[in-house]
C-alpha cells in the first residue's frame, strides 16, 4: 500500500474494452489533478500525473475465466514539481 503524497488530488479515468475470443483487450487512459498546498510557507505544486493502461486477458474456457492471465503495460507521465 502506498503511503501517499501528502497532497489532495482527483483521478478520472475510462476504460474501453473489446472482446476477440478468447482474448479481451483494453485501453484506459486517466488523468490525476494534484493540488498545490502550502509546505514549510511555501507554495509547492507537484504537478499532474497521466496515465495509460494497455493490456490483454485471457480465457480458454468459462472454467477457466475465473483465473485470467493478465498482461497490462502501464504508462504514468508526470508534469510539474
């Protein structure tokens, strides 16, 4: 678990998803506001973060779909600081 930033911030995010048997592919893309806050008087703005998840799932079976094989490829790229 990851102990935070210290900083207030909003994320939205969308997640488009298409199926090709018995692979299921997705794409979501999101974008995280960071608010600037006072810190030892002084102003500190640590910038905004966009992401990107790419990735597949796989199911052989409806037996199987409970235990998916997942391979994702995430992206953050961070403005600021």
């Amino acid at each position: 678990m990851s102990p935070g930033s210290g900083f207030h911030q909003l994320q939205a995010g969308l997640t488009v998803v298409t199926r090709e048997d018995p692979l299921v592919f997705f794409v979501a893309p999101s974008y995280s506001w960071v608010f600037e806050r006072e810190k030892n008087g002084t102003n500190v703005d640590p910038g905004d973060t966009i992401g990107l998840k790419v990735g597949t799932l796989l199911a052989a079976s409806p037996e199987t779909s409970r235990f998916r094989l997942r391979l994702a490829l995430p992206i953050r790229f961070a403005k600021g600081l």
